[in-house]
C-alpha cells in the first residue's frame, strides 16, 4: 500500500501542544473608597466644629447687655436691693455676670428669702455698706453683712461675700 500522500515541502510534525493561556499580569488593587469616604466625614466634621466655635465665639462675646455698675460696690448694693427688698429676681439676674447667670436659681433664691420672710412677723432686711476686700484689676472680692430685723424684735445676721469682675461695668459673679 502506498503512503499517503503528502504535499511537498511538508513533514508530519505533529501540532504543538496546548500553550498556557497569555499573562494576564496582577489584578489592580480596587479603589479604596473607604478611606475616601472616611477622609470626607473628617473633613465635614471639622468645619461644623470650627463653624460653631466660631459661632458660640461672636455669640457669647458680648453676652453682657446692659451697663454694669460703676463700683463694685454698687453692684452688690443694686443684687441685695433686688434680692432683700424688691424680691425680683429678673432684676436681680440683671446685675449677675453672664457666666454665673441662671434664672432658675436666681428665681429660687429670691422665692428662698421670701418663704423666710414670710415665716416671721413684719420683717426689714438690710446690710452694712459693702466694702472692698480686695480688688485686682478687674476683679474684686465685696462683703457685707445682711440683718433681718423682725417687728417682734427677731435679729438674724449673715455675712456674704461677692466677687465681681468688670466688663461692660461691674457685675456680681458668685455669693458665698
């Protein structure tokens, strides 16, 4: 039998063997969009910070209304009027620094000497002159010594002693 037939110029080789598939390299490592968002929520956070520091700044700069008292010690007489005599504690808020003012216990204090006040018979409160501790610059210590004298001839004494700074006048920051 004859071989078959070949064309000329070409041997029986046989095909090549399967080759690996081609390089595909290293994958891309994905965006971390985490971090990116992580990134953005700082930086939101730290404008609203800084834009309410800013705001509680131009807010509470000037929080003294109002003029204060010339002398330290007018301020604490104008307190104790409004405290002992009057019993108006929206006036006497108005003589406290803003640091230290809180209605609810000024309103509290006020009602506490009206309650002593009415548990005796025709009482008067009044003081000694407030007199200047010290004072350093604008900063002073006052004292004074509160008497209620009853119609039914009850004393009671105490002493108090403010501090008051001054800002736009003099202003009564803390009784003790």
């Amino acid at each position: 039998m004859a071989a078959a037939a070949t064309q000329p110029g070409t041997t029986d080789i046989p095909p090549p063997p399967p080759g690996y598939p081609p390089y595909q390299g290293t994958a891309e490592p994905k965006k971390k969009r985490g971090l990116l968002i992580a990134a953005i929520a700082l930086v939101v956070i730290m404008v609203l910070c800084v834009g309410g520091g800013v705001v509680a700044f131009l807010t509470l700069r000037d929080a003294e209304t109002g003029e204060g008292a010339k002398e330290p010690t007018v301020a604490v007489d104008e307190f104790l009027t409004a405290v002992y005599k009057d019993r108006d504690a929206a006036k006497a808020a108005s003589r406290v620094c803003a640091a230290s003012r809180d209605d609810e216990k000024i309103a509290a204090k006020v009602a506490e000497v009206e309650k002593y006040a009415s548990a005796h018979q025709n009482p008067r409160f009044r003081w000694t002159t407030p007199k200047v501790d010290n004072q350093t610059g604008d900063r002073a210590t006052v004292s004074t010594r509160v008497t209620m004298i009853t119609s039914d001839e009850k004393v009671a004494d105490q002493d108090l002693r403010f501090t008051v700074v001054q800002k736009t006048g003099w202003w009564v920051c803390e009784v003790a």
